[in-house]
C-alpha cells in the first residue's frame, strides 16, 4: 500500500494543476519540476506544439527537441520558473528534462480479443486520493491502467512493463443508443503464466474519434461512456475476477 501512496502523489501531478495553483504555492525555489500529459499537434507554423489540457502551450527551451515526434499524446517531464508565468498566459517556457513518452494505447476496435489477465482496479479511491479515468478533450481518453506485473528493476522492469497492453472494443451501435460501453481487455504478450504480485499504474491514451463519430452518424446523442473490464484485486487470476464498470457523463465534456 505504502508503494502505492507515493504513487498517487505522482499521478496527481501527471493529472495536471493550472498555472494560477503554482503562483500560490508558497515555494521559495521558484525552480519546479513536474510530469504532465500533453498533446502534440501541428502549430499554426507548421511545427510541433505541445499542448497540455486548458490549452496551454509547452514551449521548450530548445525548439528542435519536438521535431522528431509523431502527434500523439506525451507523458513530458518539465521543469520551469514560476516566475515567469503570467496570469492567463497561454504559453509556458519550460526545459524537458528528458524526451517525451508517447502514451498512445492501441486503436479502439470493434473486435474484442480474449484477455490474458485482469486489471487490478478500473478506478482506485485512498484517503481521498483518486485514480480513475477521464477524458483530456472531447475525443481522447486518459486510462491510468492498474495492473498486475512481476516486480523488478532497470531493463527487467522496462521489459515487463511493455509486455502488457490494453485494448479498447465496442459492439455494433444501435439506433436509439445513448450510452457507448467500451470493454477493455488486459493482454500480455510474453511470459503470459509468470507470477505477478506487485500492482502498479501505466498512463495510457485512446483516441476515440472514430467510435463517436460512428455513434452520433446514426443520429445518436451521446450522454455516458461506459469502461467495463474484469478487475481482481486478489490475485492476476482471470479466475475470481469481477465485472467491473466505470461511467462517464459525456455531456459535462465541452473541449
């Protein structure tokens, strides 16, 4: 549990905070650093432009080092003066700290695969801390996936984490539908029957223009997203898991 504390802090940080909570902060050091998600798209100059939820703008010190990214959403590690922010600033100078982690999950498909395992948890309440998923524009999802996985370090752990993806499916959409569920399956590529005993939480992204658009072509109007996954928070058994659902209120999403 302890290990899991220190990763909420970490993940309240990733969920983002405005610019304003970072004038308040009482800090002497004016020098902070923070781990937060944004999309890269094409500026109005045709360059790369990072973008953090509310429309804030990344812009790094050194201009070349978002040249060689593909768009997608980034997990990015800044650091910055809190002097330098202005109220209402659209823009933040920043220094990355190290290259971008591009987040994307895998394409939302009407084909639902069988699952390896089970996810520990869809959402996570502690002490008031919450992990959960939520939707970072009106087409892209943010899913802090918490799994099961074999505990180890460096490229050991590297090499596990990678080993596990989560895929995000839906049925044929009916007329008349106003809910869309999306099932997520939790597949493991290798070493499919290694003992997992330690949980954790990998930040992924799904972009699902593609199934709202089919949804509200057949003249839907879409009010809930649905997540629905088997979760077991006793063991990395598909055995024993629930059915579990997590529901969002599309209608409150407005960017």
């Amino acid at each position: 549990m302890a290990k899991l504390k220190i990763w909420m802090v970490a993940l309240t940080l990733i969920m983002g905070v405005s610019l304003s909570s970072c004038l308040d902060s009482g800090d002497s050091n004016p020098i902070q650093q923070q781990t937060v998600l944004a999309k890269l798209t094409m500026g109005p100059t045709y360059s790369n432009v990072l973008i953090m939820q509310g429309g804030v703008e990344l812009v790094p010190s050194d201009p070349t080092s978002l040249i060689l990214l593909n768009a997608g959403m980034y997990m990015v590690d800044i650091q910055y003066n809190v002097n330098d922010i202005q109220a209402n600033s659209k823009t933040l100078n920043v220094t990355l700290l190290s290259t971008p982690r591009k987040i994307d999950g895998p394409y939302v498909t009407t084909v639902t695969p069988t699952a390896d395992a089970p996810m520990y948890v869809i959402k996570y309440e502690d002490n008031g801390g919450v992990i959960a998923p939520y939707f970072f524009d009106k087409n892209t999802l943010i899913f802090p996936a918490m799994y099961w996985y074999k505990a180890s370090t460096g490229d050991e752990l590297t090499a596990e984490i990678k080993k596990h993806s989560f895929v995000f499916s839906y049925d044929e959409i009916e007329e008349g539908d106003e809910t869309l569920t999306l099932k997520v399956t939790h597949l493991i590529s290798e070493d499919k029957d290694a003992e997992r005993k330690s949980y954790t939480v990998s930040y992924f992204a799904y972009d699902l223009r593609d199934a709202i658009e089919e949804f509200t072509s057949k003249g839907n109007t879409l009010k809930k997203i649905v997540l629905s996954a088997k979760s077991n928070t006793s063991s990395n058994k598909l055995e024993g898991a629930r059915d579990e659902t997590y529901e969002m209120d599309y209608t409150k999403i407005t960017e």
